[in-house]
C-alpha cells in the first residue's frame, strides 16, 4: 500500500520519533472506541494474571518460577531441572515458531494487544498520565508552560504514581525468579542474606521506572527486534492494521452538504494524533505500527460523525486492499504450521514420557573388577538420583538380571528428599563362571515402594573366562 503523493516514500527516511537527530516527543491523544474497550479488558486480565500468579502454589511451590541463579524453572506446577534443558529449549522454538506462524497470518498484533511492554505503557502508565495530566493538548500544554505550583504539583504526582507503580511491578517480576516467598522474606530478614535481591530490586525499580517515563515507544521502536522482522515474515497477504488508499485517495477535506468527489479520507489525521508510535497509517506497512488498532477506532469515530462508511482503515491485506483478496493460505504458511506441528508433538511427548527421577549409574572410576570370595567377581558403582516430584522418596535398587546379586553400600534404602539429589553407592557380585565377556549389559531397576519408577542399564566388567 503505498501514499500517492509525490513524496510517498519521505517517511521511511526517518523514524516517526527521532527528527534532526533528536527525540520527538508524542503527545497521543487519548483513543477510544470499540476495539480500545476490547484492549482494555484483555488488558485487565492479562494485568490480573500477572500479579496474581506468583501467589500460586501447587505442592507448596509456585505454579510460574523462572530461578536462573539454582537453574531450576517451574512451569505450569512442573519442575524442570538442568538436565530437561533440551525439553525447555524445544519448549521455547515451538514458542517461537508459533509466534512467526501468527505474524506470517496476523501481522504484529501481539505487539498491540498482548506484550507486556504495550500492556504496561498504554493501559497503566499512558492512563495514569492521562488522569493527572489530562489528554494529549494538556500535556503539551503543561509541558510547555512556565513553572508554577500547578505544574510543579501533577508533574511531582505523576513522577511519585509513576515510580509506586514501578515499584510494585519490580517485585512482582522479581517474584517471577526468586519465588514470592523470597521476596516476602526480603523484606522482613536481614540485610546481608537479601542484599543481593535487595539490589535487584531496586535496579529493576528504576529500569521499569525509566522506560515508562522517558524511553517509551522507543522500547519497540529501536530495542526490540521484533518490528524488524515484520520485512521478512509478512507478505501481501498478512493480516495488519491496513489504510484503504484505493477508498481513501485522492484525500480532502470534508464540507458539509457536498457532492464528495474526493476519496473517504477527509484528511483529519485522527489517525496520526493516536498513534502511540507518531506514524501516519496512510503511508503504508511500518515497523513502528504495533498493530495497537487505536487508528481504527479515531477513523471509524470521524466516518460516522460525517456519515462515511466505516473500515477505511481496518484489519486487511496487502492484496485484500488492492484487489479484494481474501487470506490465502500460503506454501509457507502450510510449512511452518507443519513445522510447528512436529515440533509441538515432539514437546508433548517428551513431557509425557518425562520422568520424575533422573537416574545415572556408573562405575566408579579409577577401579577395575574386583576378585571376591566363592568365585566371584564385583564391580563398584555409583548412583545419583534427582528428584524432579514435591514429595520425599524412599528408593530401592533391584537387579534385574539374574545371574548376579546387588548389595547397597550402607542403607539399603535410599532417601531423596523433594526436588533435591541423592546418591549412593552399590556393588553388583557375578559368578566368574558366568562371565562370557568383558563387558556385559546389566539393568538395575529403581523402585519406591512398590512401584518400579526407572530401569537404567550399566556395564559390568570382570574377566573373560571362557
């Protein structure tokens, strides 16, 4: 889609918020409509799970736990350890596909509706800003103006609402990696054993603090990559936040009681004073657009105020505007959904077939067979079990085979408690005569109680006999 002005590509000479090397501030005027409703509620619940899921518990641990400093990760009540990273990892890529498979068909309308950064700054800070300060021509006002008590009074309001809320999301983020019980215990322990969540704390405080008051828009603008790959991932038939130029152009100015010759756009540039990024939908797709629909909902507001059909800015594709196109499902987005597919399937059966102890048995290193009495040979070995459950087990080993006997080094059972490792040592006694080769397989089988948890094979190694 393309502006049919002469300098129709002018805009992509610069970002809509950086002019003459300098930061452009944006004023946007306060949107409302039947899609920004929609945002709003989504929102809410979003806002809603985020504060409240790091007060779940399921077996007296978080339900959501990220914890990079022990490496350990709780998703949806499960506990992943170091040794499930490859489980997280195609966790992550399938995640990942899903997101380009949705921007391949949707555009960027996470970005708009479901980010955490347009959450926060549109539908918490941009709202705070509105309510103390008033809408866009207020603020500018304000801006502008000299000092006095008044200004010196919203703008000491909203600099304090504005770090409170800061605050209270740094310990809630915070809470996503140390557990809130951590931070709970912050707060009541003493400063040298939470001094170094203390300092995150604090660090976190200020970095949500900074972005919501003064970096903004520039977050998806300039630090996130995902705007960037809107080149590579969309197509004319992606569906985006899309101006009908065909509709629209050539654009003028409405006059009431006329025979409108011109195009539906009556030039108002609603379009432009919503946008939270500063861009003119009219000029086409855009990596500032985040699909945030506020453009919608300011055109749609101007159409029926001077009787004009709605949709002139709607969600669209390239070639739906261009030539009445409907979606196409496309090759590649028929092989990324096979992709996704596999790789889905691949995650959940790892899931299922994931046990709940990690289970390695080896010889212990540096000793070879040992010569024992009755004409017998023994190998020693070591075993480290993880739990990866909420409950202590009590385990016993059991050869499987029959040819030889195992005998646990101290305890004959083994106690690991809940989410920890524990380890033993044990023996393995084989006839010398029922040695046929150096090494031979033997599978040693992990029960507690009386249900058998994990079968694991070892070598045994002793003399050739014959």
């Amino acid at each position: 889609m393309e502006n049919t002005d002469e300098n129709s590509d002018s805009f992509r000479d610069s970002i809509a918020t950086i002019k003459d090397g300098k930061r452009s501030w944006i004023y946007a005027q306060k949107p409302k409509g039947k899609l920004y409703n929609k945002r709003t509620v989504l929102s809410l619940l979003l806002l809603i799970v985020f504060f409240v899921l790091p007060f779940i518990k399921v077996h007296g641990e978080p339900f959501f736990l990220i914890d990079i400093p022990d490496r350990k990760f709780i998703l949806f009540g499960a506990i992943f350890w170091p040794q499930d990273t490859f489980i997280f990892v195609l966790g992550m890529l399938t995640f990942i596909v899903f997101i380009v498979l949705f921007t391949v068909i949707f555009g960027r309308i996470f970005c708009g509706w479901a980010c955490p950064q347009t959450i926060f700054m549109e539908m918490v800070f941009r709202k705070i800003e509105y309510w103390i300060e008033g809408d866009a021509a207020h603020q500018k006002a304000l801006h502008n103006q000299p000092w006095n008590s008044n200004k010196i009074f919203k703008k000491t309001a909203k600099l304090s609402v504005f770090f409170i809320v800061s605050y209270i999301i740094a310990n809630t983020f915070l809470a996503y990696i140390i557990s809130m019980d951590s931070v709970l215990a912050m707060y009541t322990g003493s400063l040298a054993e939470n001094g170094g969540s203390l300092v995150s704390l604090i660090l976190f405080t200020f970095v949500f603090f900074l972005v919501y008051l003064r970096f903004r828009e520039q977050v998806c603008i300039v630090v996130c990559p995902y705007g960037r790959l809107q080149g590579v991932l969309l197509d004319r038939n992606s569906i985006i936040v899309a101006y009908d130029y065909i509709r629209g152009e050539k654009r003028g100015r409405f006059k009431k009681n006329e025979t409108r010759t011109n195009g539906d756009c009556i030039d108002c540039a609603q379009c432009v004073k919503v946008c939270p990024t500063g861009i003119d939908i009219r000029n086409g797709t855009q990596l500032e657009c985040t699909n945030c629909t506020a453009c919608i909902d300011a055109c749609n507001h101007m159409m029926k105020s001077v009787g004009l059909r709605e949709g002139l800015i709607r969600f669209d594709s390239e070639n739906g505007i261009a030539n009445n196109e409907k979606l196409k499902i496309t090759a590649r987005i028929k092989a990324y959904i096979v992709v996704l597919v596999l790789l889905f399937g691949i995650v959940v059966a790892l899931l299922v077939t994931r046990r709940d102890v990690a289970t390695t048995i080896l010889r212990t290193p540096g000793l070879l067979y040992q010569d024992q009495p009755n004409n017998q040979v023994s190998n020693l070995y070591n075993i480290k079990m993880v739990n990866k459950t909420h409950e202590r087990l009590p385990i016993t080993l059991k050869l499987e085979t029959p040819d030889g006997k195992l005998v646990m080094v101290g305890n004959e059972v083994i106690t690991v408690e809940k989410e920890s490792v524990g380890s033993s040592e044990f023996f393995i006694y084989v006839d010398r005569n029922k040695i046929t080769q150096r090494k031979t397989k033997y599978k040693v089988s992990l029960y507690s109680g009386d249900k058998k948890i994990e079968t694991v094979e070892t070598n045994f190694l002793g003399p050739v006999t014959h």
